[in-house]
C-alpha cells in the first residue's frame, strides 16, 4: 500500500512538473509595463523628494533607492511565480483580472525634439542636418504627411529624456511615408566608464527586424535592422535605447543614423543627427 502511494506522488509532481513548465514557456513578462511603473515611480521621486537627514551623504541615498526599486521589481517576479503555482495547483487556467499600471503623479521629465530630414548637396552626396531646430522641407523633400516621387520615404525625430543621473533614454520616431523594403537604424550613446544599457525596444513587428546592442569603450551602440523579404508598411514607428548615465551626460554627444530603401525606389540618403 505505500509503495502505491509513494508511486501515486511521485506521478503527480511529474504531472506538476510538466504543467510548471509548459506555464513557464508560455509566461512573458510584460516589459513595457515594468518599466512604466519603474518610470512612475522615478517620477514621483523627483516630483517630491524625501528629506534627506543632513549626516547621511546624498550618493549613498540615491543607491538605496536603487536597491528598494529593484527589491520591488524582484519581490513583483516572485508573486507572479507564486500566483502561477497556486493556478497550476487549483488547476484554474482562466485569466484573471488585468491591473492597470499606475497613473503618472510626478512631473514630466524635460525633453528636447527635432526633426530632421536629408537634403542632396550640390556635388550629390547627403548633407546631414544637426538637431536642435525644426527645418523647413527643400524643394525636393516631403512635406508633412508627404511622400512620392522624389521625396525621402522617412523622416525622423529625435528626443531625449534624462534629466536624472541615474536613468536616460534616446528615442527616435520614423515616420514612414512609403512602404520600406530595407532599414537600418544605429543609434550611438557616448559613454564614461560608469555608463551602462539600461534596456530598448521599439514598437515595428517583432517578425520584421532584428535588433542588437553592443558596448563599446567610448559608446553604447545600439542596431535596428529589417529582415530581408520583409516590408515595412507606412505609419509611425518609435526606436528607444535607454541608459544608466553614471554621472553627468551630454545628450549632444549621442548621434543616430537611419538609412531606408523604399519598395520599387532607389536608397536615400543617410539621415543624421543627434539628441
């Protein structure tokens, strides 16, 4: 009789086992949304700040905040393992009720945009625009919402949000005029030797490009490639890497590049600028 209860329990972990880990192959994280509530809560630090007691020096204070941010984040990861137990547990597969991420209470953080757009130079070759202003069209670029016979199938604006020492992000937003059959997007974040990724995403098909960051001693170069047979369809695309500064950070030294080749057209020029 024990011997058939031992082989009954050990049947039900195995079955367990298996039903733990088909969950888990299925789980993804909602990344977008742990890094809202991250936001949130870095925005709310800056709208109010805690007093800090004048014996405690304020780097040491900006650490532990660091630390209870991300005892937060791991605490959140442990609950939803647990909670994803107890459901294969009760045998209860049926979703639950979706919680909205918390309302943004804190000040914006500061950000700076503008746009830029190529234009052919005399001797044929692309001169680059800087940001720091909004250009008018030339006589052979598109206008807003414009495209077509010789015009460039994408604009590009370029913003930068990290006023804050600890957090930073560069997002670039392409605006897609006509359909793309190549793309190649390389976004550059100049670096000390404390700077660091702190993640990127963007919002194309997840099926249409691939995307890889590397560090390097000077840079944090970040690569944005469509797949080949892929099209990329008009519309508006967002591009965001984002950063731990380290320490002071000049935005104007983080550049990008775009380059595009629309269906049935010939490559534009490279766009360049930075943030």
């Amino acid at each position: 009789m024990r011997g058939r209860r031992e082989r009954h329990t050990e049947e039900s972990l195995a079955r367990l086992r298996d039903r733990l880990h088909a969950e888990a192959d299925r789980h993804r994280p909602d990344t977008a949304r742990i890094w809202a509530r991250v936001e949130a809560a870095m925005n709310e630090q800056t709208a109010a700040p805690d007093p800090i007691p004048a014996w405690e020096p304020r780097p040491w204070r900006r650490r532990g905040d660091l630390r209870a941010a991300a005892a937060a984040l791991a605490t959140a990861a442990v609950m939803g393992v647990t909670s994803l137990a107890v459901v294969v547990l009760n045998g209860d597969a049926g979703p639950g009720p979706v919680v909205p991420p918390p309302p943004r209470t804190g000040a914006p953080l500061p950000s700076s945009t503008a746009t830029v757009s190529p234009s052919p130079s005399e001797d044929g070759e692309a001169d680059s625009d800087t940001v720091g202003g909004v250009r008018p069209p030339a006589r052979n670029e598109p206008g807003p919402g414009e495209g077509g016979q010789g015009g460039a199938p994408v604009s590009v604006t370029a913003a930068q949000d990290g006023a804050l020492p600890y957090w930073g992000r560069n997002t670039l937003t392409l605006t897609v005029h006509r359909p793309l059959t190549a793309l190649n997007v390389t976004i550059r974040v100049a670096r000390s030797r404390r700077t660091f990724p702190a993640g990127s995403w963007n919002s194309m098909p997840g099926s249409h490009v691939r995307s890889d960051t590397d560090l390097t001693d000077d840079a944090i170069v970040h690569r944005l490639t469509l797949l080949p047979g892929r099209t990329l369809p008009s519309g508006r695309y967002l591009v965001a890497v984002q950063y731990q500064p380290g320490g002071p950070h000049d935005p104007a030294r983080d550049t990008f590049a775009v380059t595009a080749h629309a269906a049935g057209g010939s490559a534009s020029p490279t766009i360049r600028g930075h943030f």
